[in-house]
C-alpha cells in the first residue's frame, strides 16, 4: 500500500520495492484505544488482546465458529479426577526467543497469573485454579480448588509466557510468545508493529509485517479508513456501515440488560417485572437503534455461542397491551420507577435507555431516567442496599460460559445481581462446580429458564460487533471477536 | 527582581501543593477507584483484594501522608491502568503536547499580530471585515468539528496528509491548523482592538503630521505599547490549552499528547496517573506566569512587579 500523504512516503516506498525482491506484505489495523501494558497476563484490556492474540498463544483455542479445540496442547485434556486435568503438550514448538515450550512454561504461566502478588485482573477467569505441576517434559496438570468442568474453556484465556524471559522487567514493553507473530517494536502513544513468524509451527503466516495504530475518536478511526491509511478498524458504528468499502460483522459477545431489583417497592411485583420486559418492541430497537446490527436477546443474559445457552427460551414476545393489563391489575399505574444507566460508555447506551424508557412509560408507570459519571454510577449498581430499581449495564462474556454472566447479573451478593433468591445463588454456585457435562447444561438450563419466568432481568440485545475493512483485505472475523491476523490476506 | 522571583517560586510551590491536594480529595470522592479498575463482572472478593493492593482499603489520611511523602521523592507511584511508572508515562507524552502547543497555538501568536493590525489600519474596510467575520468563525465553530472537517477535506477527499496520528511532519499540520483557529481568532481580535485605540491617540495623531511612515508608526510606537496586553493574552491561550482544551484536538487526531492520556487516566480511574499529570501541568503554568511577569518587565521597564 502506498500512503497517499507525503512525496518522501512514497519515494520510501519506491525505494523500499526495488531492495527487495518480493512485495513486503503490510497491513494496518486501527483499534479504539493503545493497549495499557504488553504482558499477556495482567489486565484485563480488549486491545492488549487484539496484539497479544498475534504473539501469544494457549493450550486451548476455539476454531472460527468457536468450538473449544487443542492450542499449544496436543489433545483434549483428560480429567484425572475431580479437580486434575492433565494436558499433553505439543512437541518441539519454541518461545520467539528461543526458549522451549514444554511443561515448566505452562507450570509458569499458570502459576504467574494466579499468584496474588501478581494482582491480575484476569483473576476472575481463573478463581478456581489451585496451580500446576509438570508430570514430565511435555506432560502437565492443573488442579482446581473443587471441580471446575470449564477448565478447558478457562486454558482458553490464559496466554504461555516463557519462564526465563517473563521475569524480566522488559517483558510487559517487548513480549515474546510462541504464536504467528513475532513483536518488532512499540512506539508509544502512536504504533506497535508485529512481524510474521517464519518457524512459526503451523505455518507461517501470509501477512509480514502488522502495524496498530491507537485513535479513540470513531470518526477518525473511519477517516482513517476511508483514505486508505489503515484496513481494518474495529468499533464501526453501525451508522457507517454503508459509508465503508467493505463492513464484516460477527455475531458478538456483548448482550445489554437492565438488571431489575426484586427487593424494591414497585419492581418488587412479579407482574410489574413482567410487564417491563414484555412492554419493550426488541426488534425495534435492533432495527432502529442498531440498524440491524444486533439481536433481540433470546430471554437470557447468556451469549448464544457460549456453553450453558438455553436453547429452549425466546426472546420475551412484545406485547403492550398485557403490559399495560399487568401494570393496571398490580396496582403500579402511576408509580415512579428509577432507571439507571450510561451515556457513552458502551454501543448506544443512551439510545438504548431512552427507547426503553418510552416503552415502560406507556405501561402506566413513570419511569425516570438517571445518567451518572461511571464511578458514581458502579457505586450504585455494587450497593445491594440502596439499588435503583432498574440498571442497564452492558455484559460482554469473553470466556463463552454461562457462569459468569449468571453470577454477576443474579448471584446474590454477586456484582450487580439484585434479588435475594438465595435458592437460587445456591443453584448458581452448584453449577459452577458440577464436572459432569450434562448435568451441568440441564441445570444452567433450569437456572435461565428460573429466571426468565421471575423476571429477575430484561434481556435487551445481543450485539454484533462490526468491523470496517479496506477493499484489499479479505478476512472474516471470529464468534470470538478476536482479531487474528493469520486469518487474514491481502488480495492486490 | 531576584527577591520577586523567589517570592513568586515560593508561591508557586504552594499552587502546585494545593493543586495535588485538591485532585487528591476529588478522585477519591467520586466513586469507587477499584470498581471502575476490574472489569465489571469482577466477583466481590476480587474488589476487596484489588483494594488491598493498591492501598485503597487503608485511612484516608494515611494515603494522603504517603501521597506527600512520595511525591515530594517526585515519586506518583505506578500508573492502574499502564503498570509503569506514572511520572514515565507522563515525560513521555509531554513533549507530544509541547510540540501541539508550539505548532499551533505558536502559529496563533505569530499570525494574530499581522491579522490584526491590517485589520486596525482600515476600520471597517473590506480586509478589516474579512478578518473580523473569519475571526468570528473561528471563535464559533467548535474545534471537534473543525477537525473533522480537516480531515474529511485534506485526508479523504485530497488525500495529502495524514487523517491522524505522530510520526512525520505532515502529521502535525492539520490539529497545528485545529488547535490555531480559536486562538488566532482570539488573538487577532483583541489586537485589532488594542491597535485601534492606539492608533487613535493623540501622539500618534502627532506622530503622523509630522510625515512619520506609518509602517514606523505601527512598529515603533503601536507594537510596543499593545505588546503588553497582548503577550497576557498569548500566556493564557498558552496555559488554556495546558491545562486541558488540547485535549478535543488530541482526540480528534489521536495524537498522543498529555490531554488525551488525563482524559483516559480519568476513564479509567487512574489516580496515580491523574495525580502525576495534574503536578507536572500546576508546575507548568506556574513557570509560564513567572516567564511572562518576567517578560512584562523586560518589555515595559515601568511595570513595578512588586
């Protein structure tokens, strides 16, 4: 590609085409925000991922319609007993800088991120691991505190870091992983570059070198785009998505909800829950707020890609007339309720409220619509004594396991859940440690549909995330909204 | 002057002291660091390990002490957001910043002058009409805007520069052009004004019938006794953009300056981070007041600083 600025761009360019024989391979990917750090392991940040999907790599990995398959291990793992999983690993594959990956890397990793000293945001995916310890060179198990049937999908998310190299304090600035891409430089505030890894061990990979470029303003981000600067932008608006040479979207892991609280006077009426989530047109929203780029939510607050999905619910029908029967026959009719949210923080949140807000409005109830700066606002939603009595948050479910979006949202004392169903907590914390697969499934199928019938949340969207890509690129993007790089090429 | 220098550094330290202190309290205040730091389906022991950590969970006059202690060490502790050193962060995007400012607002002071006294000359003139109607767009239209449409003209349609980011020289045209126009406008209007009434005293009425060229008198006697004024105004176009109206041209530009990383440092809560670019933009501002108290006197010998 030649830049379109600047005659010394493009005699740069020239120059560069006559030292080497073959086109070097460039491409550029604009992304929201710079990533905070480089190390793998500690934060908890979607553009550190959008890089270090490209470098780093892990025992698991999911293919594009994102089935759980084997990574840097060789096979499934195999479940020694409740809390052992042994993974046999991949031979011969080695860390950029040469150091081997073999059982004492992964014992590392494992043991690197879970260390509380360490202070990882990504803690949270891995609560339930105790450590790991190597059986012989290419042979590893890792041992959970009780039984955790979704180890595999958490070796998912965890990223294999190389012992030696890890300690050192250079590590977060200039990473090394085992993955396609190798990192070549990172000048802050402006760009990063990865360049392909010739021995990587599946192959290398089409594309030679990947520069990121950091711009927050959606607009530049589009410009930039549109004039040829860069081929891939993450984030499109969904109102530019006609403006762009080519849109691709995925379906996404993002599904808005409005978590109610059942301890409140008015929400606290079963028929006046009900009557909020039926009173709201989700196709509506998806079309108009959307353009189309979204889903109505199908009754759940789980992902439809992740394990637990109950397939058996559809989305609550929109039925406004039952809405306003309810609200009249409960007594509710004229009562204020407080809707919480967010302007800007995430896709159409604003709109998003505001629609809703409509909706409930015509049921008989007042609604009254709060927008608070985000620390004010987790404040509120993390007070279990002074909750509105309606928030909508935004919950992205990274690891595709119905678990976490079902504790936080409806797990009493847990994030923003809101109710004081302690059966139902009880239900939760036994899902989570159920190993049997089945078993496991039927109850998350119980639980969702539980809480579809109490009401206890509105589902409102699953979210599409869309990507604005140049004329020259050819690539389709993952269920798991990640941006890897090997998947792509450059037709010119 | 040297007594008055010290007084005013001596000043200075207690500005920049309250300053922290102020950012300090607020941060603080408004919401819950930790909630906003882990991802927002973090559990709520995780919340209370986090806290620990980072030493939210101790007195707040406890904090408080170890904030000063460290910082008087110039020691911000690490970055929430980064985990690096928070001072590094900000000695990185410093000069990002300076440049814009030098650049841009640099173009303002440099073109307001000319602008503004060939407006002055012919009051009412179609130059003088031309200048005030620019200049009051200018001051209208809102940079966000402006910049936008820098980009969408130059970058997209001509496709001669660069829609965004640092790196050559053609990339620090357009936010130069976005960050220069309301201070320009500005800038020129107020010596437009200065220059008329200087224009209309009596000694330059003098001046003039005794065949003095007007080039001389404009330079000689209209300059001099405006500059005062004028380099106030400059000063404060200055420290108005340090102290945070960079931050919509950084953005729009992602130009990866000090605004646009204090914008982010509050998104995500990052008191340490906060608390580094806060001091390092008091002291700043302080130091720019001092060189323009300075300059005054070097300029008008009148002037009495004490």
């Amino acid at each position: 590609m030649v830049k379109k600025y600047g005659l010394s761009a493009v005699a740069m360019a020239a120059a560069l085409c006559l030292s080497f024989p073959g086109l070097a391979q460039d491409i550029w990917i604009g992304l929201s925000a710079e990533p905070s750090t480089l190390d793998p392991q500690a934060r908890d940040d979607g553009s550190e991922r959008a890089v270090s999907d490209n470098v780093y790599e892990a025992l698991m990995a999911r293919n594009a319609q994102g089935e759980l398959i084997p990574g840097l291990a060789a096979a499934e793992p195999v479940q020694v007993d409740e809390t052992t999983w042994e993974f046999k690993l991949r031979e011969g594959i080695s860390f950029h800088n040469g150091e081997p990956f073999n059982a004492d890397a992964v014992v590392y990793s494992v043991n690197r991120v879970i260390a509380p000293e360490f202070n990882s945001e990504q803690l949270s995916y891995y609560a339930s691991i105790n450590g790991a310890e190597a059986v012989d060179e290419y042979t590893v198990r890792i041992t959970t505190s009780g039984a955790d049937p979704i180890l595999p999908s958490r070796m998912y998310w965890m990223k294999m870091v190389p012992p030696a190299y890890g300690e050192d304090p250079q590590f977060a600035a200039a990473p090394v992983g085992t993955g396609p891409y190798k990192f070549s430089g990172w000048m802050r505030g402006s760009e990063i570059i990865l360049e392909a890894n010739a021995d990587y061990w599946d192959g290398e990979p089409e594309i030679d070198l990947v520069h990121y470029r950091f711009i927050a303003e959606p607009g530049a981000r589009l410009a930039g785009l549109m004039s040829g600067e860069l081929d891939v932008i993450t984030n499109l608006l969904p109102e530019f998505v006609d403006v762009v040479p080519n849109a691709v979207t995925v379906e996404g892991l993002e599904t808005s909800v409005i978590v109610l609280s059942t301890e409140n006077p008015v929400t606290g009426i079963p028929e006046v829950r009900q009557a909020l989530n039926i009173a709201i047109d989700r196709n509506s929203l998806a079309e108009n707020v959307f353009g189309g780029y979204a889903q109505p939510a199908r009754g759940q607050l789980v992902n439809p890609a992740a394990f637990g999905f109950n397939e058996a619910l559809e989305a609550y029908p929109y039925d406004p007339e039952g809405a306003r029967a309810l609200i009249e026959s409960s007594g509710a009719a004229g009562q204020t309720i407080t809707l919480l949210g967010q302007a800007g923080r995430w896709l159409k949140d604003r709109e998003q409220l505001e629609a809703v807000a409509a909706y409930w409005q015509a049921t008989g109830l007042n609604v009254n619509v709060e927008i608070d700066e985000w620390g004010a606002y987790l404040t509120r939603l993390f007070d279990p004594a002074n909750r509105p009595d309606a928030v909508l948050a935004v919950n992205s479910d990274e690891v595709l396991d119905a678990d976490r979006p079902l504790s936080w949202a409806y797990q009493m004392g847990e994030g923003a859940s809101s109710n004081a169903d302690a059966e139902l907590a009880e239900w939760i914390s036994q899902a989570r440690m159920e190993t049997d697969v089945e078993t496991r499934a039927q109850l998350y199928g119980e639980i969702t549909q539980h809480v579809y019938d109490g009401n206890y949340a509105v589902p409102l969207l699953n979210m599409q995330d869309i990507y604005g890509v140049s004329g020259r690129m050819e690539w389709q993007p993952r269920v798991d909204a990640k941006l890897i790089v090997k998947e792509m090429s450059v037709n010119e | 002057m040297g007594s008055y220098i010290v007084r005013r550094l001596w000043q200075g330290i207690l500005v920049v002291l309250a300053v922290t202190t102020i950012v300090f309290v607020v941060t603080r205040l408004v919401g819950n660091p930790v909630d906003i730091m882990l991802p927002l389906s973090a559990t709520t022991e995780q919340r209370a390990a986090f806290a620990h950590q980072i030493g939210l969970d101790r007195p707040i006059l406890e904090q408080f002490g170890t904030f000063v202690w460290d910082a008087i060490h110039l020691d911000f502790g690490d970055s929430l957001w980064q985990r690096r050193a928070a001072m590094e962060v900000v000695l990185e995007r410093l000069p990002n910043t300076l440049l814009l400012l030098v650049s841009g607002i640099g173009t303002a002071i440099v073109l307001s002058l000319p602008l503004g006294t060939i407006a002055a000359l012919r009051p009412g003139g179609i130059v003088d009409r031309l200048i005030v109607g620019l200049g009051l767009l200018g001051l209208s239209l809102p940079q966000f805007w402006v910049g936008l449409m820098l980009i969408i003209t130059f970058s997209v349609v001509f496709g001669l520069l660069p829609t965004s980011g640092i790196g050559t020289p053609a990339h620090i045209i357009l936010p130069s052009i976005a960050m220069a126009l309301p201070s320009l406008a500005r800038l020129s209007m107020l010596v437009r004004s200065a220059m008329l009434d200087e224009l209309n005293k009596q000694y330059i009425q003098t001046a003039r019938a005794k065949g003095m060229p007007l080039h001389r008198i404009v330079t000689v006697h209209g300059f001099r006794n405006i500059l005062a004024g004028f380099l106030t105004m400059s000063g404060w176009e200055v420290i108005y953009a340090l102290a945070g109206f960079s931050v919509v041209v950084e953005t729009v530009f992602a130009w990866p300056g000090l605004g646009q990383t204090a914008l982010q440092a509050i998104q995500r809560s990052d008191l340490f981070l906060l608390q580094a670019i806060v001091f390092c933009v008091a002291i700043l501002i302080v130091l720019i007041n001092l060189a323009l108290d300075i300059i005054y006197k070097l300029v008008d010998p009148r002037i009495d600083l004490n």
